[in-house]
C-alpha cells in the first residue's frame, strides 16, 4: 500500500492551509533515527500552532518549524473544527506539563483537555499524546489492544528510562516505567501514529501501518536533506 495520502510541506505548501487540524512530523537533529510528531492546528486566530508533547512534563504550543511535514486527517470539517479547539483546551488545562511514559493503559483527556491518568506515574510519549487526543473526542485511530510489542521496542524503552534518569525523573516514576516495560508495552512510533490518524477507514492495528509508516519515514529524510542542502 502506498502514502495515497499527500504529505505536505513548506516546499510545496504553507502551514497556514492546514484545514483546522492535521499530524506533523519531523526528525529532530538530536535523534538521527527517530521521529517527533505533534498536532498541526488553526488557532482562533487562524495562526498555525504545533502542540507537542516535547517530554517529561514538557508540553508546549509554538509555530511550526520548517522541518516539519504534515498530513491531513479523514475528517469533516465541523470534527476538525472541534479537534483545534480541543487541542487549544489541551494546552491550557496541562500548563505543568504531562508526564512521560511508556505505556497508555489508563491515560485519557477529560472533556475539558486535562490529562487524566489512573496511577500517578502514567505517561505519554510524544505518539501516544497524539494518538491520546484523536481517541479521547471519539476518533479512534489505533487499535491499541491489537498492537503487537516487538523485539526492538524494549531496546528503545530502555534508552527512554536512560533519558528520563537524566532528566531527574523520579526514582517511582523511573520504576513504574521499568515495571511496565517488562510487561511487553507495546512502541508506538510517531510515524505509525500520523499514518494511523491520515489513513480512512480507523482504528488502524500495526500491520497495517507498517509500509506506508516507513515510506513516510523516507520522505522524512529526504525532506530533512533538503532543507540542510538549502541551509534553511
């Protein structure tokens, strides 16, 4: 299956088009082989914003940068509209921050955007906070259930513990992530989770994702060489 979906970015577009609210993907120069995705919206003012969930009790509303590329959502217009306006509730109801963490069981959004958790030490990562929003206004992406755990995911939850200790997360928090991890959660990657919310007919289980995730990634790249040979 091929990206049927269009990938946009500031080489052929502009960030303000964005119809309401769409998924926004880039790859961080501090992550060579990892993607960061947020949400692209219209504030009311019409000013193109990315929420993301930049890490541990790091959530943060800015303009899009041009490393970003961004992909429309099978939404209606009046979804999308409601979407943005949930997104700008979600910012405002988690000023400290949401915490960071590897696993999503009991990690939801209550209707006025505070993130709500059913153990302190829950958390999102930066896919998941994504993901997190489209499920909690009804728009299922994922079928979180049906999504296997693999191999290398452990080796990334690793090096998330790493960063998280570095970052003087607490010895509770660092421990219930441990916990977590050796039960088998399941990664969700940033770029399965912006080809889970582009692609029609939702949710949307791991399999499916794979092929057009990767070539998303590719575009990723090559969008990234662009911009440094432009030296933008």
């Amino acid at each position: 299956a091929n990206i049927h979906m269009e990938v946009k970015s500031v080489f052929d577009s502009s960030f303000a088009d964005v119809e309401a609210v769409g998924v926004a993907i880039s790859r961080p120069k501090k992550r060579l082989n990892q993607q960061h995705i947020g949400l692209l919206y219209l504030d009311e003012d019409a000013s193109p914003q990315l929420l993301h969930h930049a890490w541990h009790h790091d959530l943060r509303k800015e303009s899009p940068s041009d490393k970003y590329l961004w992909l429309d959502i099978p939404l209606d217009p009046i979804n999308k509209l409601h979407l943005a306006t949930f997104c700008e509730l979600v910012y405002e109801a988690n000023k400290d921050g949401i915490p960071y963490g590897i696993c999503t069981d009991g990690t939801g959004f209550s209707d006025d955007g505070a993130f709500t958790a059913g153990d302190n030490h829950e958390g999102l990562t930066c896919a998941t906070f994504v993901a997190q929003v489209f499920h909690s206004q009804g728009f299922i992406i994922i079928d979180f259930a049906g999504w296997k755990h693999r191999k290398a995911d452990k080796k990334w939850q690793l090096q998330i513990l790493q960063n998280l200790k570095q970052s003087g997360a607490s010895e509770e928090h660092l421990e219930h992530q441990r916990k977590r991890m050796l039960s088998g959660a399941a990664r969700f990657k940033p770029e399965e989770v912006a080809i889970s919310a582009a692609m029609p007919n939702p949710p949307h289980c791991g399999e499916a994702v794979r092929k057009p995730a990767a070539q998303l990634v590719n575009k990723i790249v090559d969008h990234t060489n662009m911009l440094a040979q432009r030296n933008i």
